[in-house]
C-alpha cells in the first residue's frame, strides 16, 4: 500500500513538473505574438515561420497543460445532485472517473500514433514556403499529452482505490489543495 | 441480379455553402448529385464540408488511410507533404484553364498526378476549376516594383515566396479575418479568389484598387482524391460515372466561374466604384523573373519535381505556340468588333 | 438499433451523466466513444487526432490564452481591485449601480474581443468578490457576470459571426455592422432589468452604504477612479486601438492586451517575478482546463455526426407546418435545445447549414437571420448544464458561491435574451439599417 501511494506521488510530481514547465509557453505566445505584431507595424517586416510559430505554440501549452490543469484544479462537474450524495457514493464515482479518463487517454494516445506516423512518413513540414518544418513533431504532442493525461489518471486512480480500500480520504502531496471543481 | 451499393463520405476542404467549392452548379454537391443520378443510386456520396467531419486541411490524409473514401480540396495544400501537388493546383505564369485541362488529359498531366500519388495510396482527378484568378485587393495604387517594399499582403504559398522576394510583407491570415484586417489597414492588400467570390467577401469595400488577371493562380484545378481501396472496389461502370461526373464539373463549374465573375465585375466597377486594372508591365517582368528563379530552384533540389516541372514547362512550351495564334490573336484582334449591345 | 435511436440515446445519456456528477469533459468523450462505437465502430473514430488538431491548431482560438492571460496579470497584480468598489461610490444612491457597472465593463471588453470565456474570466475575478462582498445576491452577481461576459459575442469583433459569415456567406463586415445595434440593446435590456431589481428588491443590490461614501473625500475618490480605472481603460484603449488604428488583426489585437497588462502592472510598480509565475501558471490553468473540455467534445461532436445526428434534426423540421415565420422559429428552437448539450460552434455546423436552402428560397435577409442566430447561440454560452460561461465563472469563482446560484442566476438574463430576440424579430430594421446606413 505504501509503495502505492509513493507510485502515486512520484506519477504526480511528474505532472506538475511538465505542467509548470510548459506554462512559460503562455508568455512566450504573449511575446511571439507582440513581437510579430510590432515589428511587421513599425518595420514592416515579418517571418511565415514566425507567424507559424503563434498557433505552433498552442499544443503544448493545451497538451501539456491540461494535466497539470487537471491535477491542480480537478475536473469541471455538474455538482447539484453529485454534492447531495453519500460520501462513499462520491468516492466511487471518483474512482471511476479516474479510471475512465485513464481509458479515454489511452484510447487517444491509441488512435493518434498512426496519424502522427503518417506525417512523420511523408516528413510533412508547412505547405508555405518559409514556414516551420517537422510538422510530425508539433502532432506528436497529441500521444504525448495523452500520455501525460494517463500518467495523471494513474495516480488518481491509485489514490482513490486505496482511499476506498481505507474507507478515508487520501490527498496528493503536489495539489493538496486540489478539489474537485464543481459547477 | 443484386448489386452492391456503395455509400462514400466525401470531406471537403472548404466551409459550408462555399459556392462554387461545396455547392452550386459544378460544384462537389452538384457531382455526388449526378453519380447518384447516373448510377440510379448505387454510389452515394456524402458530402461534409470543412469542419463537419474533419477539419479543413486534413482530408488528404484521411482518405489516404481509407477513414472517408474521397476529399475534395486543392492539390496546393498539400506542398507540405509533397511539394511538386503545387503543379497540379498552378503555378505562377503557368498555363490557363484550356492548356491546365489539356495538359491533364492528353499531355500526361494526369499521369503524372496519379503516379505522384500513388505513394499516399490516393487516385487524384479534376472535379472543378475557377479559371483565371484576380491578382488582389489593394488599398493603394501599384505602379511600380518600389510601391511592393514594405506592402503588407495577405497570401499563402509560392506567390508570397515571390511577392517577399520584391519586399512585400507577407501576412498569413485566416479567411474570416481579411476583411477586418484590410479595412482598417493592418494589410495594405489581400489576395482571394475572383470578382464574384471577393465580392460575396465584401473586399471591396475594404480596398478599392483591384488588379486584375492574376499572375499567380492563372487557373486553379479543384482536386478529387478518392482512396485507392476503395477506387479499386468499384465496379468499372461505377468508376466510368465517377470520372465522367469529375470531368462534367471541370467545364461547367469553370463556365459557372466565367458567368458570375462576368456579372460582378460588371457591378464591381459600374456600381461599387471599384478601379480594376492590370498590374504595370515593369512590375509584372520582375514577378516573372523571380517566379523563374523559384520555380527553377525547387526543381533542382528534388528529382520528383524536376521531372514534373520539365514535363509541364515542354507541354506549355507547346501549347503557348498554338495559344499565340489562336486565343491570343482572337483575344486581341477578333473578340471586340461587333456591336450589338 | 438505428443510428438516429443511438443519437437519441447519445444526448440522453449525455444528460443523465452530467446531472449524476461525472466530470463534464468525461462525460463528453464517454458517451461519445461508447454510442459512436455501437453505430459505426471504431472507423470514424481514426478522424479523432485530424478534429484534436484541429483545435489545437486554430489560430482564432490563440485569444483565449492571450486575453485571459491579460485577466490574470490584472487579477495578480492587484492594480484593478477596487474596481467595483470605486464604482460602487461613484453610483452613490443608485442601486444596482455595481451591477450595472459589471454590464458596462461587459460591452467594453465585449467590444475588444470575440472571446467569451476571457470576459468571464476577467470579471469573475475581478468583480465577483467585491460584489459579494458588499453583500449582493450571489444568484444576481453571477447572473450579471456570465451574461455581461457573453456579451462579446454579439458585439464586434466577434468569433460568433465570422462563423456565421463563413456559413451564411455574407460579408463579415457587414454582419459586425448589422450586430452593433441589436448588441447595445441587449446590454440596455439586462441594465434595465438590474435597475429593477435594485429598485424592487433592494436588498439584493444593495448601495455603498452612506455613511461610508461620506467618510471617502470628493478628491480621495476621484484619485481613486484614476488609479483603478486607469488600467482597464488602458488595455481596452490597446486591442480595441490596434484594431481600430490598423495595427493589429481581431486576433492578434490579444497580445496587444496581453503585452499591455504587463506593462500596466510594470508602471504601477506590482511587477515581479512572483506576480509573472503566479499569471503563468494560473493562465495555463484556466486555458488547458478550458481546451481540455473542448477536445473531449471533439468525440461527442464526431459520435454525433456519425451518426447522422443532423438527419435527426432534418427529419424534426419535416414535422413542421408550412410558412417561413414558424421555420425561423423552428430553427430557433433548435439552436436552443441543441445548446443544452453541444457548444456555439458545433451548433452552427449542423443547424445552420441544414436550414439554409430554405432560407435562401424564400429569400429571406440572410444578415438579419444571421443576428437572430447570433443573440440566440448566445444563450447555448449560459444555459446549463453545458455553458461555457458558466464552466469559466466556475473556475474562478470563490468556494463559497454555490453551484445553483450560478445556475439560478443565468435563468432570468436568458430569459431576457429571448426578449431581445423577439425585439429583432418583430424589427428587423435594429439589424439591418446600420450596414446599409454605413455602406458595409
Ligand atoms: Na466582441
Ligand atoms: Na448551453
């Protein structure tokens, strides 16, 4: 059980590490962006590959971060009828969810392995000339994310099926403060 | 005796009620139309445009693992993947609607396609073409090569490698935000399609000066790729109607295109105080010569291209001989010397 | 079992789901997976990563982190606290003053972008304490705060008719024009309605009390204004001028507001590393958080078509009587249903195109149609359970607000929404007379 829960923990901070590593990519978005906008505004001048690079930097911070966003905040739910369940109800159900989502990612990291294969195959890069090669690269961040998606399921469902085997709550040590959110 | 039929999804690159490109007269809506027709209902295709089933630009692959069995869009999008599809799309000063079609039935230009193709498991057809392009919307005059430095343009592709090459800055931007962008002068010009389409985009009241007969897109093919399992699992007959109907779209969805642009040209410069010209010829011989450069250092850098750029250029070679005696000479000798209206 | 009963079966099991309190983005790709797989097995389902990359990859969809980004560094910052405090005194007497103020800051960022969830976020964080504070009906404050934050979706710039233009193939530029007009009025309905809560029910809007206004010098307030009005005002100057001043694309006008907030928080001397990570962090937060929903709707959305959901739709509209007027109306209410269960964007790819060729034959004003569509794809933005402005106020609101109240709080602007609908109904011209009076 004790090794378990350090599984558990180790899983999570592998999350929080990405997760607040890829969140500077949002200040580099910021910067891309004002950069492109100034330089083509005061020296009309500017690069496809830059302009590329705006939307380029989309899938890591959405990718990378949605398990890190996940793990700090919870899932968004609908909690109007769930908030008047039992508690072992609402255990469950968190396991399941856990679990389920557990699933799903790995059901995607699944069916987006060909697709990164396929461009990865035909080394696809932007069809305009000067723009950013490699694009199998910025596609390899979906498996990736999905990757990280289960690792974080993982701990979750760990966590929840040895509280339920408890019968008490157990928190991570990364999000302590880490409800569900709830709507 | 019982026959298969055949239900296809077909993706589309463009959004939905795109004339022309979705639906209308030769359009893809108007040949799933006609196969069905003609087969009496063995092969139905559905049509789903950008976004319904998939997003815009990513049919090709799609049909080339055999998810939807056909994709209709332009050869041009797929350059990131194989850059000499830019051929079967157009190319700058390259050859206009009559030598595109001619090349691609009887001068091997369809071979070629095929043989390109073949690697991604993709059967490529013509399903559509605009026919000669406008060169833009501009919010300035342009009268000479200076007025390009600095000129912040919206355009994609080979045409922005060449326009870049002369000082323009080159804006990539998408389709809903030109309007916006061009009015208020984020972009100094924008480039789309022809009157007709332009207009239905409002860029005319954004820019006023339209140059016109583009340079860059002097035809635009409309490309079908159907999956090659599923091409070969069709019946010869079935495939017979496939290519007839493919065929039938080219010439009436580009004489759909030479009819409307007609029209809204027409109401472009007599109602809506639009100044259509031609770019001055000075300019025009520098966008030549740097097309020349582009076009003949991509052909150096990869086999596969050379051997499609030397096929389409000995075809056009050819070709513009007999266009020079008989389009051009009617265009400018023969075409305006009756009055009747 | 045939597609459509899957179809059928797909949205119910949807419904039970959520209400049973599985996570909204689970929810979505379950039911998805699981009737998409029963219809037509796992081969639709190899398009998946092409539809997740789709999202990933739209450009217009790069406002939501620049503009809530901008709404963070405000909120960390601290350089708008007191906003609605300070316009709390400054409407003196009047109650429902802040409330009204939560509608004008609405139209005003509404005006700088077409991105709903960045008002949201932006206004939750900024507004929502100082109203509850100040002891507001939470029901009333939330309600204010996703209404007023949705608002930029009807006015210009707006995501909502760029699509619209795209699909209904009108100018966009006349659709920003033909949507201004009816846009205002709806702000001016919920400010009307805010004013007679406070002037009905005074104790859900209450004032700053007198005592207190009294105690805070003429000079000190105004001094204040400046201070904390200041740094808004400035950033709406910076997208909404850019724009304006042929700087920056609707889009690209985001890191404008972005790049301005950081500089904003650097000349009132609250910038610094910690406050940088803090709006780094809690950007990324939000915007994966957010994006992490609308992949999973990819699978519900992909579940949904392939099992001919439109034709679901199609076959309802056949029941329908003759007459133009009750098929717009019917449309309406389809939009409206299919709001409950699927975002603004799916809604328009499969309703919109479906009724079309019966617009255009009856030659009806396809701008106008386009702005009834727009105000009521408006409310598919609050009504539960799958709203996104209520998923954003969610995410940023205080523990202590609950659940229902944000549910409650939306019914009675929703409800206003249809009023406004109506209004453009009966009057076209509230639509139709700005383009045409300004050429566009
Ligand atoms: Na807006
Ligand atoms: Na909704």
């Amino acid at each position: 059980m004790g090794a378990l829960v350090s599984l558990a923990d180790v899983l999570d901070r592998l999350v929080e590490r990405v997760g607040r590593a890829t969140a500077w990519a949002n200040l580099a978005l910021v910067l891309v962006m004002a950069a492109n906008v100034l330089l083509r505004y005061v020296f009309t001048t500017g690069a496809v590959w830059a302009q590329e690079l705006e939307w380029h930097l989309m899938s890591p911070i959405i990718l990378l971060g949605m398990s890190y966003a996940i793990q700090q905040e919870g899932h968004v739910r609908v909690d109007f009828v769930f908030a008047k369940f039992p508690h072992w109800l609402k255990a469950v159900i968190d396991a399941l969810t856990h679990a389920l989502v557990l699933a799903m990612a790995l059901i995607i990291v699944w069916l987006s392995l060909d697709y990164v294969g396929q461009s990865f195959g035909n080394n696809e890069g932007s069809p305009d000339p000067g723009g950013l090669p490699m694009r199998w690269l910025l596609k390899a961040f979906i498996p990736v994310g999905f990757s990280l998606l289960a690792v974080q399921a993982l701990a979750g469902t760990l966590r929840s099926l040895i509280s339920l085997s408890l019968g008490t709550p157990l928190q991570s040590e990364i999000a302590p403060h880490a409800q569900e959110e709830a709507i | 005796r019982a026959e298969k039929t055949f239900n296809w999804k077909m993706t589309n690159a463009y959004g939905p009620g795109s004339p022309f490109y979705v639906t209308g007269p030769g359009s893809p809506a108007d040949f799933a139309r006609m196969v069905k027709e003609m087969s009496g209902g063995r092969l139905n295709i559905q049509q789903f445009a950008a976004g319904e089933l998939i997003p815009a630009l990513e049919g090709f692959d799609a049909v080339s693992k055999g998810t939807v069995e056909m994709n209709i869009g332009n050869a041009y999008f797929w350059a990131g993947k194989t850059f000499a599809a830019q051929y079967f799309t157009t190319v700058p000063f390259g050859l206009n609607f009559q030598g595109m079609t001619s090349w691609l039935y009887h001068g091997g230009g369809q071979k070629l396609w095929e043989d390109l193709y073949a690697p991604f498991n993709l059967v490529p057809m013509s399903v559509g073409n605009t026919g000669i392009q406008m060169t833009g919307w501009f919010r300035k005059p342009i009268t000479s090569v200076d007025d390009l430095k600095g000129l912040k343009m919206r355009i994609a592709g080979l045409a922005g490698k060449v326009y870049a090459a002369l000082g323009v800055d080159v804006k990539l931007l998408p389709g809903g935000e030109i309007f916006p962008a061009l009015e208020r002068g984020v972009i100094d010009a924008a480039e789309f399609v022809g009157p007709y389409q332009d207009r239905r985009l409002g860029l005319h009241k954004a820019a006023k000066y339209y140059y016109t007969t583009g340079w860059h897109e002097t035809e635009n093919v409309t490309e079908l790729i159907v999956n090659r399992q599923a091409w070969d699992s069709l019946p010869a007959d079935l495939q017979a109607i496939v290519r007839t109907a493919a065929s039938a779209c080219t010439i009436i969805s580009q004489s759909w295109c030479e009819a409307t642009n007609a029209e809204a040209l027409d109401d472009l410069v007599k109602n809506q105080g639009v100044k259509a010209q031609p770019l001055p010829d000075g300019l025009v011989d520098k966008l030549a010569e740097v097309t020349q450069q582009v076009l003949s250092d991509a052909a150096a850098k990869d086999p596969e291209v050379k051997k499609i750029h030397e096929a389409y250029f000995k075809f056009k070679a050819t070709h513009d001989g007999w266009a020079g005696i008989s389009e051009a000479v009617y265009q400018n000798q023969l075409r305006n010397r009756l009055k009747f209206s | 079992m045939s597609n459509e009963i899957l179809a059928i079966l797909c949205l119910l099991s949807f419904f039970v789901l959520l209400v049973a309190g599985i996570p909204v983005a689970l929810t979505l790709a379950v039911t998805g997976f699981f009737f998409g797989y029963l219809g037509f097995g796992e081969s639709l389902f190899h398009l998946l990563p092409a539809r997740i990359f789709g999202v990933t990859g739209n450009y217009t969809m790069i406002a939501i982190p620049l503009f809530v980004f901008m709404g963070m560094m405000l909120e960390k910052s601290r350089v708008a606290e007191e906003l609605m405090d300070v316009i709390g005194h400054l409407s003196g007497n009047l109650r429902g003053g802040m409330g009204v103020g939560i509608i004008v800051v609405g139209v005003l960022m509404g005006a700088t972008t077409g991105i709903v969830g960045a008002t949201v976020v932006t206004l939750g964080l900024l507004t929502l304490p100082a109203l509850l504070r100040r002891g507001y009906d939470p029901k009333l404050a939330c309600g204010a705060i996703c209404a007023s934050g949705s608002l930029g979706q009807i006015i210009p710039p707006s995501l909502v008719l760029i699509l619209l233009g795209d699909i209904l193939g009108q100018s966009v530029g006349t659709l920003f024009a033909a949507a201004m007009l009816p846009g205002l009025m709806l702000a001016g309905i919920y400010i009307v309605y805010i004013l007679a809560v406070g002037w009905l029910q005074p104790h859900r809007a209450p004032t700053v009390p007198l005592e207190e206004r009294d105690a805070l010098a003429r000079k000190e307030l105004w001094m204040k204004v400046l201070k904390v009005g200041l740094p808004p005002i400035g950033l709406i100057v910076a997208v909404l001028g850019s724009i304006i001043g042929g700087v920056a694309a609707p889009t690209e006008a985001a890191s404008m507001g972005a790049l301005g907030a950081i500089l904003v928080a650097a000349i009132a001397r609250r910038f610094n590393a910690k406050v940088l990570r803090d709006t780094v962090l809690a950007t990324a937060k939000t915007t994966a958080g957010m994006f992490f929903i609308l992949i999973c709707s990819q699978v519900f959305a992909l579940a949904f078509r392939g099992l001919q959901g439109e034709q679901l739709v199609h076959d309802l509209f056949d029941l329908i009587p003759g007459g133009i007027d009750s098929d717009i109306w019917f449309m309406m209410l389809i939009i409206f249903l299919l709001g409950f269960f699927i975002e603004w964007i799916e809604i328009s790819y499969i309703a919109v195109p479906l009724f079309l060729p019966i617009l255009q034959n009856a030659g009806v004003d396809l701008v106008w149609i386009a702005v009834l569509i727009a105000l009521n794809l408006q409310s598919s933005f609050l009504t539960p359970p799958f709203g996104w402005s209520l998923f954003f106020l969610r995410g940023v609101a205080p523990k202590s607000v609950a659940t229902t109240d944000i549910y409650r709080g939306v019914i009675p602007f929703i409800l206003l929404q249809g009023v406004s609908l109506m209004l453009v109904f009966l009057f076209p011209k509230v639509a139709t007379w700005l383009p045409k009076a300004i050429g566009w």
